[in-house]
C-alpha cells in the first residue's frame, strides 16, 4: 500500500507541475517580455553588487589609490592603500566583473581608467561612488521599515547608521561645491549683500557644511544653522571651531518650534523640508524669520507631484526608494505627514503659498538633475 501511496503522490505532484506549466504557457502571457524582465532582474542583481563593492571603493580609498596610477598587481595596490591583500583581490575581482576596473589576464595587473575615475575618486566634483554608500545605509534599517509597514509610523532618525556622514559628504558635492559660483547667484544681487554683511540662516543645516563655507567666504555676514540632530550639530561646531569661523553658530533645536520675528535677511534650506514632521509650520516660521525684502532660498527634489511623470526623472526610482527607506519614513516616526522626497513642485508650491510665500520662482542648474531650486523674497 505504501508504493502505491507514493505513486499517487508523484503523479498528483507532476500534474501539479503541468498545470504551473500550463499556466506560465496560457495565451495571454508575453514570453519575451517575461525574458527581458528575467533579464533586467539579472542586471539589477549585477549592479546592486557593483553599487556595495564601489561604496567600498570609496570608503577603503582605493580609488584614489588607483587614480593616474599605471597597471598594478593586487599586492601593489593593496600595499599602497595600507589593506589586506586577499580583500583588495576579492574586491578587485568584483570590479573587473563590473566593468569598473580594467584587468591585463597575461600580467594579472589590475588600472582603473582615468574615464572611470573622474567619476569615483574623491578628487571629482562628481564622486558618484560616495553615492553608493546609501545602498548600505538604507540596508541598515531594512528590518525597522519593513515593521514600519505593518504599524506605519515611521523609523527615527537615531536609526539611520552613518546618515550623516554620508549626508555631508553628498551636501559638499551636490550644495557646498555649487554655492559661490552657481547657487548663491540664482538671486540677483545676493553676492554684494553678503560682502556687505548680512544675518543668513540654514534650516536643517545638518553637519553645517554650506554655512561654514559661507562664513568663511563672506566674513562680514553672520550664519546661524539649525538642525533637530544633536549629532549633525556637534559636528558642524568642531569643524567651524576648527577653521575658526567666529561668525558661524550652530543650534539644534526643533524647527517647527522656532518663533524669531525679521531676524534674518536670507533663509535657506537645502533638501530639508520634506523629512519635516510639521513642514506647513517650518515654512510659515521661516517667513516670520525673514525681514521685509528678506530672501528665501529653498533646494528639494525634482519631483512634479505625479508619480506617471517622475517616473522619467532619471533618477526617478532612486528617489522614490530613498523616500521610502528614509525620508517619509523619519516624518512619520516623528508624527509628520510623511510627503516625502518627491513631493513635488506642486506641492512645493501649493505648501510655500500657505505659507504666505508669494511670486515664487522655480530654477534649475544644468550641473543638478536631482533638485530644483525655489526663491521667494519678502515684501520691503
């Protein structure tokens, strides 16, 4: 009775397969796309693993080991970066196979292409493997927002391991490398009033970065950063303490408590509004803030408020996963509205308006796909 038992089960298991077959085979199912899908999911796999391996790269430095260097063996370049040789072979072997790295089979010599290291080594402006490190960050909390989507409230800030050094390193790509010659002149005018000396203030100003590169840059102005992060603002006191900048001061503080009347003449904010727990009121603080003829200065993302067109930005699917992953997620830990990262230029607008911002003007720069810049100014 057993065998014939086992017999049944095998057929009723083979049919259970043919009828699977049959289903993945029935009429209405596109076979090639099926394939190309398959296909796309293999390169994802591929480029996650090359996006861990260049987030590495960059915090080991051996990029910059191997920039303008000639072909070297791995004990060569691990030497010179001060590493363990059967790790840099490892990773170089996941270079090679990304198409990161070139590799000589005959003299077993490893190069990086200069092509590739105007774009990965920490001497470029537009170090995208400092941008790799999100992939590890936001793995880093996978388990606290995959919670979060049973009991939707959120994952704190205090959660997000290295959010801030990463943050800084990306603000001093993306904020303080484009101030004096990019951002700071979209409002007319604005160079000469800071030589001349006025009172700015960077809200959500993180590890301070963009306000120390001010101050130092126009010594007759005076700087205030705020930020909720205890963390950031230590770290945005040491350096100005370090580069003794006497007209930057720091302060963490809550923003949507902020109650300062004409205080300053220019606000800025820089990828900042959107993670807030109470936006609509951060916004109408900083109009209070601001003196008559007083300039708000807003940079966020790029989005439209449509999901059907933000799907063409080209970094569309970055930003709404970085969204999910952190941005609404820290909002709603913190009792916010969660908008998000890609909130959006509708949004963005509808919410500055309420806020009593009139006659907002939206500016791009060609050398920043991510964001779009906002600039109010008060009435005089």
């Amino acid at each position: 009775m057993s065998s014939i038992a086992q017999s049944s089960r095998d057929a009723a298991n083979e049919a259970e397969l043919d009828r699977a077959v049959d289903a993945a085979m029935r009429d209405d199912i596109d076979l090639a796309r099926v394939e190309r899908f398959g296909n796309r999911l293999v390169e994802m796999l591929n480029g996650c693993g090359t996006a861990l391996m260049l987030s590495l790269g960059h915090r080991t430095g051996l990029f910059d080991a191997m920039e303008h260097e000639p072909p070297a063996t791995s004990e060569a370049i691990a030497n010179k970066a001060k590493l363990s040789e059967r790790y840099v072979r490892e990773w170089l072997g996941a270079m090679v196979a990304g198409g990161i790295i070139d590799f000589d089979e005959h003299n077993k010599t490893y190069q990086l292409p200069d092509e590739h290291a105007a774009m990965l080594s920490r001497s470029s402006n537009t170090n995208l493997a400092s941008s790799m490190q999100w992939i590890a960050v936001l793995g880093h909390v996978e388990d606290d927002v995959l919670e979060a989507f049973s009991h939707g409230q959120g994952v704190p800030y205090s959660a997000y391991h290295r959010f801030h050094e990463v943050m800084a390193e990306e603000s001093a790509q993306t904020v303080v490398a484009a101030l004096e010659d990019h951002i700071v002149p979209l409002v007319p005018g604005l160079v000469e009033r800071l030589e001349a000396g006025i009172d700015v203030l960077d809200v959500g100003c993180g590890s301070g970065r963009a306000i120390n590169a001010l101050a130092a840059r126009f010594p007759k102005s005076r700087f205030a950063g705020y930020d909720f992060s205890e963390e950031a603002i230590a770290a945005a006191r040491t350096e100005a303490e370090r580069r003794g900048l006497a007209n930057a001061r720091f302060v963490a503080r809550d923003l949507a408590e902020m109650d300062e009347r004409n205080a300053f003449d220019l606000v800025m904010a820089f990828d900042a509004i959107h993670d807030q727990a109470k936006p609509a009121e951060v916004l109408a603080n900083i109009a209070k803030a601001l003196r008559p003829g007083g300039v708000f200065l807003m940079q966020d993302i790029a989005g439209t408020s449509h999901v059907h067109e933000d799907k063409k930005h080209p970094l569309g699917a970055f930003l709404y996963s970085i969204s999910c992953m952190h941005c609404m997620s820290v909002s709603l830990a913190h009792g916010g509205p969660g908008l998000g990262a890609m909130w959006g230029k509708k949004v963005a607008l509808e919410m500055l308006a309420a806020a009593g911002f009139g006659n907002v003007e939206v500016k791009e720069l060609p050398h920043d796909i991510m964001n779009y810049y906002y600039i109010s100014r008060t009435t005089a």
